[in-house]
C-alpha cells in the first residue's frame, strides 16, 4: 500500500486503484486472484443458472405475465428461481411467501390473483408427456373480484418446461377461457395441458386474469389499469 503525495484520487485506472481511507489518500494494485469458497462458487453458479431459467420461462410463459420487460419483475422472478435451485440443493422445501404459499409467485404486486380469483384450480401430473388443470364449478360474481362495469373475463393458462440439464430443452402451452361476468354457475371443466415433465426440472403453470367492459359507444375494451391485471403462478410441478 502505498501514500498518495501531490494528487488526491479516488479512482481506478488499469490496474492500479487509488483510495480513500479517513484524511488520507492511498495507492494498491488489484490482486490477480480472487479467493472464492466452495460455497461462493455454488452461489456463483446458482445465480447463473437461475438467470438463465428466469430468462426462458419468462419468454414462454409470456402470453400470461403482464409488463413482462418490467426490471423489478424480472429481478424477483429470477430470486424464485434462485431460492428453489439453492432449496434444491439443499434437499430442503421451497420458502414460503408471507401468505404460506411455495408456487404463489405474483408477477403484478399491485394486484395479487390470489385477491381477484377464488376458485379453488387444481393442477396433476397425468404422465411424462402431459398434466391435468381442474377448474370446479364457480360464479363468477363470486369468485372473482372485478371492477365496474365488467361484462366479462378472460382466463390465460399458461405452461412451460425447461431442463436444467439442457436449457434448450423447453416446452410452452397457452389457452384462453372467455366467461359471462355473471351470477349463473360455470361448469366444471378439465384443461389437458400438453407439457413434458423434464426429470428434476420444474414445470410452471401461470394464469392471467383481464376485464372486458362495456364502453360508451357501445363498444367492449380490455381494462388496462395496472391494479386489474393480476397474473401469478399457480402450480410448479417436479418429478
């Protein structure tokens, strides 16, 4: 470490970094090597990783997210993925959100699915190639909060695989549901969802919530209000 004398610096250039430390300036080199743990470098690869997965799933998974270029989003979808992978390493479960949930991931925080949307979906592996979404009997009044004026829903479902052994390894699904935005019960229906079950790779089922209204000139639009436009992950399947 050396003192700075005739210049007062607080830069780097090259490989020299010129520093302050309390009244006084000082000189180093950097060093040519960084020491890293073994944990360091499993965190370091994670994070890779959890990149790398946040990044394809969200292309695919894309008819359901809405902002999808949004910084903060991608930021926290991509710590999603980098808790499972660290709680898959650890042979330990997925941490839970504050409301309990593992697979409850809200890609919109100023409107949550699980506040707009109480029918109870459920989602089932049926075999390598396929899975099973299950949606009961509901009313739409009911289970599913609205702003004024809505004459009717529309309910994206979307999937999406990826291996983590190959990242190229993807598959993606998406179907739209129309409903009335009324009192009269809906029929249970059973959604096939042509996804493969990567081994030891998590398969991601999203859905989407948007308003159709009625507008002045007789007309119908989507509600694009950011507080309407609830999106989250429903199920998130391993085998």
């Amino acid at each position: 470490m050396g003192r700075q004398t005739n210049i007062k610096l607080s830069t780097t250039a090259a490989n020299i970094i010129y520093y302050q430390r309390g009244n006084e300036f000082y000189i180093r080199t950097k060093p040519q090597h960084i020491r890293q743990t073994g944990a360091t470098k499993q965190c370091g690869r994670l994070f890779g990783l959890a990149a790398r997965l946040e990044k394809a799933y969200r292309y695919q998974l894309a008819p359901a997210i809405p902002f999808i270029a949004e910084g903060t989003m991608q930021k926290r979808f991509r710590t999603f993925f980098y808790q499972w992978l660290r709680a898959k390493a650890g042979g330990s479960d997925m941490p839970a959100d504050e409301r309990g949930l593992t697979n409850g991931f809200e890609f919109n925080t100023d409107c949550l699915l699980s506040d707009r949307f109480k029918a109870p979906i459920t989602v089932t592996t049926v075999n390598e190639e396929q899975i099973v979404l299950t949606i009961p009997s509901f009313q739409p009044k009911q289970s599913i909060a609205a702003p004024a004026h809505t004459q009717s829903v529309v309910i994206t479902i979307a999937a999406a695989s990826c291996s983590l052994a190959d990242i190229g390894r993807q598959a993606n699904y998406s179907k739209q549901l129309t409903i009335p935005y009324n009192d009269e019960v809906q029929p249970p229906q059973q959604i096939i969802l042509p996804i493969p079950v990567f081994s030891e790779s998590p398969v991601l089922v999203v859905l989407r919530l948007e308003y159709i209204m009625n507008k002045n000139g007789g007309g119908r639009e989507c509600v694009l209000n950011r507080k309407w436009l609830p999106a989250a992950i429903i199920a998130m399947i391993c085998r």
